[in-house]
C-alpha cells in the first residue's frame, strides 16, 4: 500500500494492492490482518484465465482497522491466482502532523492458506 503521499483520492493506483498466489482444488481462505487504524480494507481473490478471471471471494472491513477473513465460494482450478487488497474509503494521506499515518510505518498481513 501507499507510502507517504499527498494523494487521499482512490483513483490512485498506490493505494491498490495486487499478489499472485499458487492455489490448489479446494476453496482458499484469505486474512488480512494488522490493517491500519486509518484504513477500512476490503480484499477479493479472482480467477485465473481459465476461470474468466471471475471473482471467487470477496470481503470488506465495516471499521477502520478491521481485520479481514472468508473462504472463496467455489472450488479452484489449480494455478495461479490473484488476490486484490483495496481501501473502502478514501484513505487520510497524511497522518496527524509530522507523525505519518499508520499505514506506513505498520503494514497489513495478507495470509492465504487452504
């Protein structure tokens, strides 16, 4: 996720998160953990080509600073797959003063297991 900016607006593509995770046949949990108090996330796995890169999973934080858990809905092809973490709103670029914002100095834990 971003480092310092003077961005705050979610057009920005900093404030987007991609991975790419080997995944096998059976459903995949992801949790997102240590999110910053600033920051509501939200995080989706999408299929890969042969899935029509279609959404499998998807949750998002009711809180700032909420952790993240759900299991995709379907059974995997096995392959690479990719996982999205994103704010919900617009993030506070900042920080308070000269203090940056949490987001930089502690970030998320994305785990994915099955």
């Amino acid at each position: 996720m971003h480092g310092y900016t003077s961005s705050d607006s979610l057009s920005d593509p900093g404030w987007t998160s991609y991975f790419q995770v080997t995944l096998g046949s059976t459903p995949a949990t992801a949790s997102v953990t240590n999110v910053p108090a600033e920051l509501a996330l939200e995080a989706q796995v999408y299929g890969n080509a042969n899935e029509n890169y279609a959404s499998l999973g998807f949750v998002q934080g009711t809180a700032n600073g909420a952790s993240l858990s759900f299991t995709t809905d379907v059974t995997i092809v096995p392959s690479p797959h990719y996982v999205v973490v994103e704010p919900v709103t617009n993030p506070n670029a900042y920080g308070s003063g000269s203090t940056p914002a949490s987001y930089v100095t502690n970030p998320y834990k994305l785990v994915v297991t099955q």
